[in-house]
C-alpha cells in the first residue's frame, strides 16, 4: 500500500509484541523496543510481583527472561487502553509516606520535562519523568503510558533513588494502575498535564497518594503537596 505525505511527515513510532517469562507465568506487553531491562524491572515492582528491588532479568530479541522468583498469586486485566499490557488489579494497597513535600508551582514548572526530542519526531510517544526536589532524575518514553512508567521506575532502581522522596510525572491521563504503581513502590504524588479518572481518584483517597491533574484543574492533597 502507497504511503503519501498528506502535510509535513513525521518519523513514525515504534511498536513490538515483548514476552516477559517469570517461571510459568508469561506477560505480553506491546511497547516501545528501548530500555527493555528497565521495563521489566519497573513492571515487576511496580504490579508486586517481586518482594523487593533486587530484579534479575535477561532480554533475548522480544523475551525478556526473569532469574528472579515472582509473587504469583492475585489477578490481573487489561490495561484501560485495551493494549495487550496487563496490570494488577489495585486491591489491598498500603498507605503512603511522603519524606518530601512538593508545591504546585514546583509541579507545574516539571511540565518541561515533558517536551522531550522523541515526541517532538513523532507526535506517537507518551513519557514518564522522576523529579525530585531539585532536578529530573529519570525519564523514559513508550508508546504505551504504562510502559514509560516502568521504564522510569527501573531506572529509578538502578540508579538507587529514593522513591519517597520523588514525584512522578506523566503525558497520559491517570488511571487507577498509574496510582497503584507508585504506591507499591512508595511514590508519594503523581503529576499529569492530562486528565485523572475517578476510579483513580477514589484510590487516591484509600492510599493517601497525592496527585495533580492539571487539564482537569484539581489536586489530591495527601502528605506530599504544599497547597
């Protein structure tokens, strides 16, 4: 089939079908082909799947090998944006601890983080950011928002940040799998230039997770926003 430039042509993004293989228990997530060790990683403590940060994973062409033993218990569903990516469901969470407090205008300054060059090529890319008190300490991109996020939490764990005493930011609009993601791994607030939906909102109130929707103009205090 023809492809014809209809206005100014972008670079396209790209999309692959990955296998993540923990003993029996087998995830397809379509994503974005970079940073394959860090999503898993970030996947794996961010659903609860493993008992601590300590992940060992192997990536051969589009399987990704977990050495580490994982949680096999609870159930899992799609994901709201229908991809193939599962999430855990958010039931049973712990209460979060912020040992780092955030205001707004720090929140909204972070939304530069953001502009990065691979959105600026494609249009296609959602991102993920870990900002701390004075700078950006990781960021990814993916095609799907979940994934971005678990590639900015992986990254998070090897370069040993504390989560409690960061934010994460996002392109996408919050979820109720974005909300219980940082509270599994102690992430105190969550920032978004997009929506929030309620069923993220209502988890927000059992877990004590702060967050910002700043297209839908509200906050969610908690213990980590300076309002």
């Amino acid at each position: 089939m023809e492809i014809i430039s209809v206005n100014e042509t972008l670079e396209i993004p790209t999309e692959k079908l990955i296998r993540i293989i923990a003993g029996e228990v087998v995830f397809n997530i379509s994503c974005t082909p970079v940073n394959l060790e860090e999503l898993a990683t970030g996947f794996l403590i961010s659903e609860g799947l493993v008992k601590d940060y300590n992940v060992e994973v192997e990536v051969r062409d589009d399987v990704i090998a977990v050495k580490t033993p994982v949680e096999k218990s609870g159930e899992f569903q799609l994901r709201s944006s229908g991809s193939p990516g599962v999430f855990r469901l958010a039931d049973d969470l712990p209460k979060v601890k912020a040992n780092e407090k955030f205001s707004v205008e720090e929140c909204r300054d972070s939304l530069k983080y953001l502009d990065t060059e691979e959105y600026r090529r494609t249009r296609g890319y959602h991102t993920a950011a870990l900002v701390s008190k004075m700078r950006m300490v990781a960021r990814a991109y993916d095609v799907g928002r979940h994934n971005a996020i678990d590639k900015a939490i992986g990254i998070g764990v090897r370069k040993n940040v504390d989560f409690t005493r960061i934010f994460l930011l996002v392109s996408g609009r919050i979820s109720q799998g974005m909300v219980a993601k940082c509270v599994r791994c102690g992430i105190p607030l969550l920032v978004s230039k997009a929506a929030i939906l309620d069923s993220a909102i209502e988890k927000c109130k059992e877990t004590g997770l702060s967050a910002i929707s700043f297209a839908t103009g509200i906050a969610l205090k908690g213990e980590a926003l300076i309002i």
